[in-house]
C-alpha cells in the first residue's frame, strides 16, 4: 500500500524478559540438543552459574610469540585452576597443557592468516573432526569474517564444522571477527551473531558495544565476550560486569589476563564477576587484595 511506504516497524528486544525455550536444560538455545552435546556444554559452561571463563591463549596461530604467551607450558598450570576453559590450537594444547588438567577445551579449528598478510579474512578448515574427538575437545572454534572479503569462504567452513559437529555431537563455536574495515556497531554485531547463530553453532563469541543487551536478547544461543584489547586491569573488569549485567553467558580473556602484571589474581577476580555475581568494584577490591598479600 502506498501509504505504508517507508514505514519501519520499531525493533522491540524484550530485554528484560528472560529467554523462553529452556525446558529441560540450563543453557539458552541448547534444550532440544541431545545428551553429548549438553555433556561437553556442560564441561564448558559451569552448571550452577550457567557461566564460562574462557582463556583464549590461540593467538599464536596468527601472531606468533605473542607477548605474555611465549611459555604456555609455564603459564597455563597456573592458570588451570582460576578459569572453566582453554581455548587454543592443537599444537599449543597437546605440547603445553597436562592431559590429566581437568578443564574444557575450546579446539580453534581453522586457520591460515597471519599478520604479514593485510586481509586475514580468508581462512580454511584446519582441524577434522576425527582430531578434534581424539583431543576431547568440549568445542570447535571457527572464526567468521561478516563484512569482509572472506565472508562466503567463512561461513563455508562455518556450516561444514556445524555439520560435522552435529554428526559427532560436539559443539561449535563460532568467533565473529571484526577487521579494520568494520565498526563495532551494535548494528554490526546484531547483525554478525545473528547469521552465525542462525547457521547452527550452540555457542557465539562476540565484543562489546553499545545496546550489547539487544545484541545478546536477539542471539538465540549464549554469547560470550572477547576481552579483545589490553585494558588496565580496573577497566577489564568493568567490561566483565557490565555485559555480564547485559546478558553474556561468560567472557573470553585472554591478553586481559595473560599481559597483566599479575594474570593469576585477574583469572580469579574476573571468575569472581562470572561465577560469584561479584561488582566490577568488588572485583577489583579483590584483586588489590590479592596482588598485595
């Protein structure tokens, strides 16, 4: 009709009202899924909680030595006790972490970019299925260029980890990367956690921005949050809090917490915000309290 002509309906997030479809399991999106897939979610997000502190420690696969990772096999023991999960690659994990460490491992599965390159959108499907069952592995970590030039080669590999995940009843994570052409809009992310949600995964890893509690009311599977840049420890974690108190179902830190003068104290006051429902106030009260024992 003519006169409806350039009219948009006003987006209505209701995010105040809890998620619906949760009947028969804790997690957001997840009830319909079958028994091993609920057992490796359960592995990665703490059931009392309905939380995860990931620690992501794959950035060598592009970056090399980074800066605070160059001895994994000494930074991840001490780390072990004070987060629910490792995120790295094959390589990293199988050389630096104790088979007999009881923590849920986030498998990043694709690769193929480095940092010599200037477009790191065009990535492949590294790690089969058949590796990522060998190594336990509680979720498959594949990285998602929306907006990029890589976007279709990236959600190829997306659908087919999805596809081979669901065979085999292991999750899939997918990672919205954003680039230096993209701006972290909630526009952006709204619509980047939506098609990866949308194309099957049980978990998305995305960033902060603003309206980040339409971002995470409109994903119909739990979000956690990249720590993304180092920040001075007080304001890592008041990112924590506040999209914890946004809807976020954990965080994923990684160069907040291995780049801080003091990681072990981080790891426990960000699990504190996560687990504990600690303020980003009473975190960091914690952690001076810790660093000054």
């Amino acid at each position: 009709m003519a006169d409806l002509d350039g009219l948009k309906v006003a987006k209505d997030y209701h995010v105040d009202t809890p998620f619906a479809n949760l009947n028969g399991f804790y997690l957001k999106g997840c009830n319909s899924l079958d028994w091993g897939m609920k057992k490796h979610l359960s592995n990665l997000f703490n059931p009392k909680s309905g939380n995860t502190v990931m620690f992501a420690f794959d950035h060598g696969y592009f970056m090399g030595s980074t800066a605070g990772l160059e001895r994994l096999d000494l930074l991840l023991p001490k780390l072990a006790p004070y987060v629910d999960c490792f995120m790295g690659t094959r390589g990293a994990i199988r050389t630096c972490v104790a088979p007999e460490t009881a923590k849920s491992i986030a498998l990043r599965v694709t690769s193929g970019s480095s940092m010599l390159q200037d477009d790191l959108s065009h990535e492949v499907v590294a790690v089969d299925i058949e590796d990522a069952i060998r190594m336990n592995a509680d979720c498959m970590a594949v990285q998602t260029f929306i907006g990029a030039d890589g976007q279709l080669s990236s959600l190829d590999n997306l659908s087919h980890v999805v596809n081979a995940g669901m065979r085999y009843s292991v999750p899939t994570m997918g990672v919205c990367a954003v680039g230096k052409d993209m701006a972290r809009t909630d526009r952006f992310f709204k619509l980047a956690t939506r098609i990866i949600a949308e194309m099957g995964v049980q978990i998305v890893k995305s960033y902060d921005c603003e309206n980040f509690e339409e971002v995470a009311a409109a994903c119909p599977v739990p979000i956690v949050v990249a720590g993304g840049k180092k920040l001075p420890e007080k304001d890592a974690l008041t990112l924590a809090y506040d999209v914890m108190q946004k809807g976020a179902h954990g965080v994923d830190m990684g160069r907040n917490i291995f780049q801080s003068e003091h990681p072990v104290e981080m790891a426990q006051a960000v699990c504190k915000i996560v687990h504990e429902k600690f303020t980003d106030k009473e975190a960091w009260e914690f952690f001076q309290n810790e660093i000054h024992k």
